[in-house]
C-alpha cells in the first residue's frame, strides 16, 4: 500500500469483543503510569521522553483478554488479507517472535512526538467509547508527506516499527491504543 508498506485495519474485533475489550480497559485504566514508565522512545539528542500520555504493558496482568483475542485476529485472518507475498513471508517469519503489547491513555492535549519504534513490527489498534469524546489523534507519517492513518473506533494499522511517526495533541478524552510490538528474537 502506498506510500509505504502497511496493512490499514477495519473493524478489526467484532462486537463482543470489542465490548469486552473496554471492559477490559475500564479495569486496568486507574493503574496506567505516566509515560516515562512505559518505555517511552526517546529524543536523540537530548533523550527526553517524546510522548505525554498514560499506559500499561498488557503482558503485567498475567492474562489479556485484549492480547488473546488480538493474536487470533493478527496471526489467523490478518495473514490472509495480505496481497503481497514478501509481506507475508516477513510476517510469517515474525510469528515466532516476542511481542510486548502496550495499552495507552490519551487525554486533552496529551501527544506522541515524532519517534521511531524499536520494533520490526509495530500493530496500533485504537478504541474508544461511544460516541467519540475526542478530536485529533491521528497518526501521522512525517517522512511521507505527513500520510495521517485517521484515529477510529476499532481500527488500526500495521508497520514498520523504524519509519518515524506522531501523535498531535487530542482535545478532549478517551483515546486508548493497543500497541503490539513485535521483533526478531
């Protein structure tokens, strides 16, 4: 997919999970931490944290159901929707390797500066209550003529962890990403 390789997500649980995924959230939201605490990329030069926000890694919980049901959907049907077959070796390939799976809060005039992933693989799936409490948020591709993959309930996208990307500020409250970061072991 132009401009870059990357696998655009819709509708990516069906209702129940989705449903049981904000349960999920609505459990764990009043222990997320401060950025500084979530591995946060950091500024080259100057090595402060480039995001303000919250989040939990998931794999701390011992059990995600939020994990659980994203694996069935990444490695099983996801694979199937890829049409382009060095794509799907490199994600085949990837299956075997570790995965940390992070959950992040964003609030008003919360934000992700310009970073880039340690991962080879970096999956954002974004969910929200209904109806949206929030504008802005949008991920932003800045060495690609500033591409935006558009925030929205239950969707996501795949990537290559290196290339760089943002988070604006939001207004507003309520955006949760799911992060999967995954790499060769």
């Amino acid at each position: 997919m132009d401009p870059f390789p990357h696998v655009l997500l819709e509708d990516y649980f069906t209702k129940s999970e989705w449903e049981t995924c904000m349960r999920e959230i609505e459990r764990i939201k009043l222990h997320l931490m401060p950025g500084e605490n979530t591995g946060s990329a950091r500024h080259p030069k100057t090595g402060q944290v480039t995001k303000y926000n919250s989040g939990m890694f998931l794999g701390d919980l011992g059990v995600s159901e939020i994990i659980t049901m994203s694996r069935q959907h990444m490695y099983q049907e996801l694979f199937e929707q890829i049409d382009c077959e060095w794509w799907r070796q490199v994600w085949r390939m990837n299956n075997a390797n570790q995965e940390s799976w992070l959950l992040s809060r964003y609030v008003e005039g919360q934000y992700y500066n310009t970073h880039r992933d340690s991962s080879q693989f970096t999956m954002l799936l974004w969910l929200h209550h209904l109806p949206k409490t929030f504008s802005g948020g949008d991920l932003i591709f800045c060495d690609f003529d500033n591409y935006t993959v558009p925030c929205n309930n239950n969707t996501g996208v795949i990537f290559f962890g290196p290339l760089r990307h943002e988070v604006p500020p939001i207004k507003g409250y309520g955006r949760y990403t799911v992060t999967c970061f995954t790499g060769l072991k």
